[in-house]
C-alpha cells in the first residue's frame, strides 16, 4: 500500500538504507554531523560516553538551551512573525501566538520563575489544562535550566502529590480549574488537597481559567495574571548555557510496580533526537499546520506538541478539550478552521471517530491534510484503512510510529523526511536512522519471520532516557536486566519476511487503555488500600474502541459482602488514588483468586479467561483448581448479560 510510483520509492529506499548503515555503522560521527542541526554554546568533547553503561552519556561538555532552540533562533528570522502556536479552547475561544510572542511570554515567565528564586536544576510541578500557558511555563522553565516534571491534569490529588514528593519540586504552577465536555475540573481545589501531603512546595502559581472561585493560601499561592502585571513586556532572560546532560524534564510512567518511575531526559541528546525523528517521519515544512492531538502531560505532548514543531518554526496546534464534544466532528472542524496539515492522533481516536461514521467526517473540508500519524498503541488494520480512505481520502500516508517515553521520540516509523516504504497497515515499518531494534526469543536469539519475540534495542541512541529520577537500580533493573546487554522496551513484537516490525502490545503487567500507560500494579495497590478488600488482581481485557481496559478481580476480606455500593466505593477509590483515566471496566468479587502452590497469582490465566480463550496456559501448579471454574463462570455470566 505505497502512496509513491514504485520507481521513486526505489531510488528513496537507497537513501533510507545509506542513513541507517552509516548511522549504526559509524554512529559517532553521524551524530556529530546531526547534532549540528541545532544551535549550541559550546561543540561537544565527546559524542558518547559510553564508560558507564547503561549510563550513556551524548554529546557530553556541549552547552545548550531547550528555550533558545524553540524560540530565540526563529526570532532573528523572518519566522518571528510566524504563528507558533495556534491554541483552541473548548468554548471555541482561539489565541494565536507568534514566534515573537510566545518568545515575549517565556521570557516574562523565566523572569517571574527567577522572581521565586528557581535556580537551575531546581524541578518546577506543571499541573496545568491544556492552555498556552502550559507550553510558556515548560519553555521558561527550560530558559532558566530548571527541571519541569508535568504532571496530567486528570490526575487525583495523590498521584500528583506521589509526583511532587518523587521530584521534591519546589513550586506547584495549576489554574483554577479546567474544561472537560463543558464541565470544570477543580484543579486547584485538587491540588490544594495534594499540597496536604507533600513538604517540598513553596509557592504556588495558579493560572485563571476557568473562573471558579478557590482558596488561596496567603504568602504561599499567587495568581499568575497579577504577578504577571509587575513584568515588563520588554524582560529578557539570558539563556542558561546548559550540559548536555541538563535533564530537561522528569515525566512519570507507569511501570510494573505500585509506583510511577520519573523518567528524566537530557537536554542535548532529547532535543537532538526530538528534531530529527519528527523531520525523517513527517518531513515539516514551513507551510506546515501541525496538530498532535496529546496531551502535553504525556511525552508525545513534550516532544510533539511542544518542543519537536518549535525547534522546526513550524505553527502547532493545541486544542484544550475533548474531541468529540459538542459534537463528533469537533476534531474535524478544527482540521478544517486551521488548516491542519499533519494530524497525529491515537488508534483509540481514530476507533472512535470510526464509530461515529464517516457522515461526520465528510462534513468537513480535510483536503489540506497532507499527512497523518498513529502512535500510543497498536493499530488494528480495519482502523488504518479507514483512517487513511475516510480522513486521508488515499493521499496521505500514515505514520505509525512506535516509541515510549522512555525513548524521547519515535523510534521505528516510516520516513516520510527520507523516503516512504511501502507501507502495511498495522506495521510501524523500519527503525529510524540510530535504531538497532530487533525481536529477540526468550534466550536471546533473533526470532526467526513472523514470530513474536520481545522487542530490543541494541545500541545507545540519542533521546533515551538518563535514567529513572532518584532510583538508578530500578533503570537497570527494568530496562537492562531481562535481555542483558540490550534496552528492553517491554513489548512484544514479530518482524515479518521483509523485516518490517509488527508490536503486538505489552509483555508486563502495564495496560495501554486508550493509549495511556496504567500499571496495574497501581490499581491493585489502590483497590488493596480499601479496608474491605483483601486481594485485588487486575488484568486487560480487549476493547473494540481503546485497544483494552482494565478488570479488576477481588477477593474481600471476612465480614464484607459483595454489594453495588462497595464497587462503587472500590471505582471511586480508584479515581481518587490514581485519576478517572484508571477506572476498571468491571469489578469482579471473587472467593478465590488463582494461585500457584506457591502462592503467586496466575496472571495469565486470569487474562487467558477474560479474553475467553480456551487453552489457558500451564496449570498444573494451581493450588485450588476451583478458583478457575469460578473466575470462568462469573466472567461468563457478565458476557451473556
Ligand atoms: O506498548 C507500546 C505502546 O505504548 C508504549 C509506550 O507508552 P508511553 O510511554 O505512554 O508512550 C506512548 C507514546 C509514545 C509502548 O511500549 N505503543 C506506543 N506506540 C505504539 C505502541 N504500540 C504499538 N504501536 C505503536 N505505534
């Protein structure tokens, strides 16, 4: 399913070819020609130190600035008139900001962050809706060399205190509240309420937004536009000349345990790998609308909302709420008013969309798409044809692009920037340029075609993490151990006969539910903090339109009854402990849970039965074979009804 005649993709597919061989074969000096792309203060000593493994370490004595990179070099251009950022709030409200202008704000904000006493390598906590604002404060944060970790404004009050206590930030920026379908979420009563448990907060900033009253704490909480008044429109922050290795921002995923890791990026090889990947998957050029539909609390927000399309002096688009609300042609609508060029998106959004039909879409006019893109999970092939026949009327190619948080920036994508392959819908084609992956077997050997292996990479690249924020061993442990030698993503994946990548979802115990990373783990460890409850497990059952959601298996505790007021108490519990992004789809009471002899819950074939396969795996160890035929029949009954 090319887009391109087959003899230009020939000639493109040579130039893909050299890139990748000359990037693996002499990565060094690749990177040195690459990194040049940027701005920096001061050249590198060393393109990689790779003394410490799997401590790697890129571009180590460059000096550079995140802030300086997005904003200062596009405003000695012609692109200082340029709009940078397009935003759209729910209302329908619209503000435009050019190079020049978000160029003024960030540097009144690094004044203001200065004002407080943020000093470099201080962490700064952005608890912020999707509102120009967030962006300003992460680029004013970068200017001053302090450390922004945003934290998801769908979050509950405790896991953005688990978040500030993890990072010891040292101011809290929030608003009022945000819009969600019209509604407004009580950010700043919520983060009021997480303030209770944390030490490390000073300050408080709250943005106005939605205009709802709050309480505001005498000497600790200012409101943003009245410190604003007292900054000159004319405030000039210099630039930290930042290591390489500055950490840019920490973002905390979920992993396999009960708590998220902080994973911190640098500054130089972040940037160096955000500017590249999006340039060899999308190809931008100035004529460019851009909209990355994330959330800017998520990495695809970081790297593709804000710093990927700035560094590029492209224009990005930011929409501050729900995609289907008023109406479901709201995302198309905006296509259309802004003349989106490049739309990148979620499988579940595009599931959804799907659903709606294809009436909604047509009634918008969506030929200035030129390009559109896939990522946070796999993506079915009936989503991809519709996808690409209904939204790109056949024309535009799309991007499917597989990467973490942990990895910067896209990893394996077809190149658009270089040539286009052929594309197959589902496959996420071939490693960028600096991308050694492959699928291994259980002991290390390559997989042989069209067998599932787990995913790995084998050689250092650029945007990887520096590590997970206060915890070294936990880096080795989760992403250095279960493969010695290589970078284990936690995937499953096959490659197929022409070598092209297929990930077929997660091979730990973390969820992707509409494209966002939940451990389940943390919902266990939610659901266990209820006095009633005694054992929780939770696995991912399919869901025709976010790819799985959550189940939660539980065994109460002597003297507690199954009722609809207790799973109602247990999905509240989850909503507050973790964000209503983590709700279980169904709660299950169950007498028993199926364990080994050894005690160890039999995860998998808890999730054999959820998805009602018949073979359920090795069960000769289970301790109570009952414990199936109950977990069989209350999963049965809650199909047939
Ligand atoms: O399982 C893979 C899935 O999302 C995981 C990373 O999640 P997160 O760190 O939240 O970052 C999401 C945005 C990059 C991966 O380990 N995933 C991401 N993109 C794809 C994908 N699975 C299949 N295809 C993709 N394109």
């Amino acid at each position: 399913m090319g887009v391109l005649p087959v003899e230009q993709r020939k000639v493109l597919t040579t130039r893909l070819e050299e890139l990748r061989t000359k990037a693996l074969e002499n990565p060094e000096e690749f990177w040195d020609e690459h990194a040049r792309a940027l701005e920096w203060f001061r050249i590198w000593d060393k393109v990689l130190d790779d003394s410490q493994k799997p401590f790697y370490r890129w571009f180590v004595g460059g000096k550079i600035n995140a802030s300086y990179n997005a904003l200062d070099r596009h405003v000695r251009t012609w692109r200082k008139n340029k709009v940078a950022l397009v935003w759209e709030g729910e209302d329908g409200e619209v503000r435009k900001y050019t190079y020049r202008d978000l160029y003024v704000e960030v540097n009144r904000v690094a004044a203001l962050l200065k004002n407080f006493g943020v000093k470099p390598g201080d962490r700064i906590a952005l608890y912020l809706p999707m509102i120009p604002e967030l962006p300003i404060f992460m680029l004013a944060a970068a200017r001053i060399g302090a450390v922004h970790t945003v934290v998801f404004s769908g979050f509950s009050s405790d896991s953005l205190a688990r978040r500030i206590n993890d990072s010891r930030a040292k101011l809290l920026v929030t608003a009022d509240g945000g819009f969600r379908r019209g509604k407004v979420v009580p950010l700043k009563e919520i983060a009021d309420k997480a303030l209770e448990q944390t030490f490390s907060v000073e300050n408080v900033i709250v943005v106005k937004r939605a205009g709802v009253n709050v309480n505001m704490v005498e000497g600790r909480d200012f409101w943003f536009h009245t410190l604003m008044e007292g900054i000159s429109r004319s405030a000039y922050v210099e630039p930290e000349k930042l290591d390489a290795n500055h950490p840019l921002f920490i973002l905390y995923t979920s992993g396999t345990t009960g708590a998220p890791k902080g994973i911190y990026h640098s500054t130089g090889g972040y940037l160096v790998w955000v500017y590249w990947t999006l340039k060899w998957a999308f190809n931008p050029n100035d004529e460019d609308v851009w909209w990355c539909t994330a959330d800017i609390g998520w990495i695809t927000g970081h790297s593709y909302v804000v710093y990927g399309p700035l560094m590029h002096g492209l224009t990005t688009v930011m929409y501050e709420g729900a995609p289907d609300y008023p109406a479901p042609d709201r995302t198309w609508s905006i296509i259309e008013k802004h003349g989106v060029t490049a739309f990148y998106t979620s499988p579940t959004a595009i599931r959804m969309f799907m659903r709606y039909g294809n009436h909604w879409v047509e009634m918008h006019d969506l030929s200035s798409l030129r390009i559109l893109g896939s990522v946070g999970e796999p993506i079915n092939p009936e989503a991809w044809e519709w996808y690409f026949k209904v939204v790109g009327k056949g024309k535009c190619p799309i991007i499917d692009t597989w990467w973490q948080t942990e990895t910067g920036g896209f990893m394996i994508a077809p190149t658009a920037g270089i040539d286009l392959v052929p594309l197959k819908p589902g496959s996420c084609t071939l490693p960028l340029p600096g991308v050694d992956a492959e699928v291994l077997t259980e002991d290390g050997a390559v997989a042989p075609p069209n067998t599932q292996g787990y995913l790995v990479v084998r050689k250092p690249w650029p945007g990887m993490l520096l590590g997970v924020w206060g915890d070294p061993n936990r880096y080795i442990e989760t992403y250095w151990s279960r493969l010695p030698g290589f970078y284990y993503p936690g995937d499953y994946a096959m490659r197929d006969e022409d070598g092209y990548f297929w990930v077929l979802g997660r091979a730990d115990e973390v969820l992707k539910v509409a494209a966002h990373r939940i451990g389940t783990m943390e919902l266990e460890s939610a659901l266990v903090s209820h006095p009633a409850v005694a054992e929780a497990a939770v696995v991912g059952k399919p869901d025709p339109i976010k790819g799985e959601v959550p189940v939660a298996f539980v065994v109460l505790r002597e003297g507690f009854t199954p009722s609809v007021k207790l799973e109602e108490e247990l999905m509240n519990l989850v909503s507050e402990t973790i964000g209503p992004i983590a709700k279980p789809a169904n709660i299950f009471f169950v007498r028993k849970l199926p364990k080994t002899r050894s005690g160890k819950i039999m995860r998998s074939v808890i999730r054999a039965i959820v998805k009602g396969e018949q073979n359920l795996g090795d069960v000769t160890t289970i301790e109570d074979p009952s414990a199936i035929e109950e977990l069989k029949m209350i999963v049965g009954n809650s199909r047939s009804q």
